[in-house]
C-alpha cells in the first residue's frame, strides 16, 4: 500500500513541476509580445509550484510510510 501512496504522491508532484514550469515558461514568452511586461504574482505562482512539487516528490516516502496504516500490529 505504501508503494501506492508514494507513486500518487509523486504523480501530484509531476503534475506541480509541470504546471509552475509551463506557467513560469508562459510568463516569460508573453515578454516578447508589444505592450507586454512579466507580472511578477504570475513568475511568483510559478515558482512556488515548483519548489511545492519537488518538496513533495523529496518527501513522498516519508508521507506515504506516515498516510498508511501497517497490518503487522
């Protein structure tokens, strides 16, 4: 069950890198369009998706060993 736990964990982590990447990505090619500046809440929501969606791939183990319940006891 843990192994489950941890491939969903890390699935929602993917799914976060990739989302502030395109975001951050989108931000900074709507530069080179005329009139068009970079919003700094736009890179900033990036940003946090990212370092979001590494944290919780870096700690999907120890969340997956803490969400599951063992049958041993």
């Amino acid at each position: 069950m843990k192994r489950a736990v941890r491939t969903v964990l890390r699935l929602v982590a993917a799914g976060l890198i990739l989302f502030g990447g395109l975001a951050l990505s989108l931000e900074f090619l709507r530069q080179r369009l005329p009139e068009a500046g970079i919003s700094i809440w736009r890179c900033f929501l990036g940003a946090l998706l990212l370092v979001l969606g590494g944290t919780l791939c870096a700690l999907s183990a120890r969340l997956a060993e803490r969400f599951t319940a063992d049958f041993d006891e």
